[in-house]
C-alpha cells in the first residue's frame, strides 16, 4: 500500500504530467489522437472498404449503416486516450515501486558496508602510526617493531568472507590493499635485524650498518621497501577516499 507522501508523488508526477516513456503507451495514445484527427468521410470510407473487404472474403453479405453523427467517433477516441494515460499511471506506479524497493535493498547493503568500513578505520585511521610510517618513514633508518603491529593484524585478521565488502569496487580495491600489505609485511620481516635484545630493527644488516656506503643490493633492498610502502599508503588513501564518496561517511 502507499503512504501519503506517496500519493501525493504518485498524483503529481504521474498523474498531472505523466511520463510517456512506454511504447505501448505512445502506441494507445496515438491511436486515440488519430481517431479523433481524422476527417468523417475518410473514416467513411474506410469503415465500407473494411466491411467490402470482409464481404469478398467470407461470402457473406453486410452492410454499414450511414453515419448519422460522428459523437461515438469522439467518445471512442477519447476513451482510448484515457485508456492510455491510465496504462501509463499504472506502468509508473510500478517502477516507481519498484525502484524504491531496489533503493531500500541498496541503502541496506550500505549498512553493511558501512560497519565493515568503520572497522577497518578503526584499526588503520589515516593518521595512525602504521599509515605514517607508510608514508613518511625511510627504511634505510630503524624502526620499531610495533610500528606496523595493525598492519600485521589486518593482512592475518581481513583475509576471510566476513571482512569482505559487498560493493564490488571497494572489496577490489580491498583485495588489492590486502595482497600488497602482506607483501610488505613478509618483505620487511625478512629484511629486517634486530638491534640487540630489544624491540628496534634496521634492514641494514650489522656489517653495513655504520658503513659510509652500503652495497648495491642493500641500497636496492631499501628502495624496495620504501617504494612499498609509498604504494601501500596511496592504496590505503585510495580505499578510504573511495568508501567515504560511496558509502556517504
């Protein structure tokens, strides 16, 4: 059933100017104008060749009456122009229907992925420690080892369905931000030493580490990881750009 807001849309949009947009709508309707546009006699004229016709074909003999008056012409044209306007409403009315129930499925599916997003933020906000040090920190240098502790927590916690996102393009770029994040993740632990007995790490091994040079392959090992992690942040920024323009947040 409608609510009020709905009838009074219904009656405005549809009714006061309907929207000719169905074929067979236009077909009715121009059935009708034709009927009513068209001159007596050559309506006359086609009434008796459709009844001659059908007087050779069928053997049988009928004849068509004079026309006296041309009112039932009009009534007959009218009443199928309204028949039209009437199958228009109706035809609207149903896709009006229908695409309120499609935007009510739609709004739905953004809840989820809205919850979902908000998780996700939680854990990586852009201003948090593991995206700044995506963005700002040269592995030529240490690093702690709880810098990238969230990280690590996505690419082994958002690898099942349960984390997946419903809108196609975000769950692609999610996918995506996962692969790369488990690249990193595995590439700098295996780069990475420890310092002594605590919690900081260089991808300098001790040998070169107060060198004035390093090698070629350390130098490499090292742009390898920034350049890493420069592509981590802009898909992080990407993903989160992304989820707030299509989830509205």
């Amino acid at each position: 059933m409608f609510n009020r807001k709905e009838v009074k849309e219904i009656i405005w949009k549809k009714w006061l100017f309907p929207d000719f947009t169905n074929k067979l709508t236009w077909l009715v309707a121009g059935a009708g104008v034709t009927i009513l546009l068209t001159p007596t006699p050559l309506k006359q004229l086609f009434y008796n060749w459709l009844v001659d016709t059908f007087n050779l074909n069928s053997g049988e003999y009928y004849t068509l009456a004079d026309l006296q008056s041309n009112t039932a012409d009009y009534w007959l044209g009218f009443g199928v122009i309204l028949l039209s306007l009437l199958h228009n409403i109706g035809y609207r009315v149903f896709i009006y229907k229908t695409d309120k129930l499609a935007h009510i499925e739609k709004q739905k599916l953004i809840e989820v992925d809205k919850v979902l997003f908000n998780k996700f933020i939680e854990l990586l906000p852009s201003d948090g420690l593991d995206v700044k040090i995506l963005e700002e920190h040269d592995f030529g240098n240490s690093h702690h080892g709880n810098n990238v502790n969230a990280l690590d927590t996505f690419v082994h916690t958002w690898n099942n369905a349960q984390k997946q996102f419903l809108d196609t393009e975000l769950e692609s770029k999610r996918s995506d931000f996962i692969t790369k994040s488990r690249h990193f993740i595995y590439t700098l632990a295996s780069r990475s030493y420890a310092i002594g007995n605590g919690e900081i790490f260089s991808c300098i091994p001790d040998a070169y580490r107060n060198a004035w040079e390093w090698p070629a392959h350390i130098d490499e090992q090292v742009k390898e990881l920034n350049d890493l992690g420069t592509e981590l942040f802009e898909l992080h920024k990407d993903l989160i750009i992304t989820a707030r323009r299509k989830l509205k947040c």
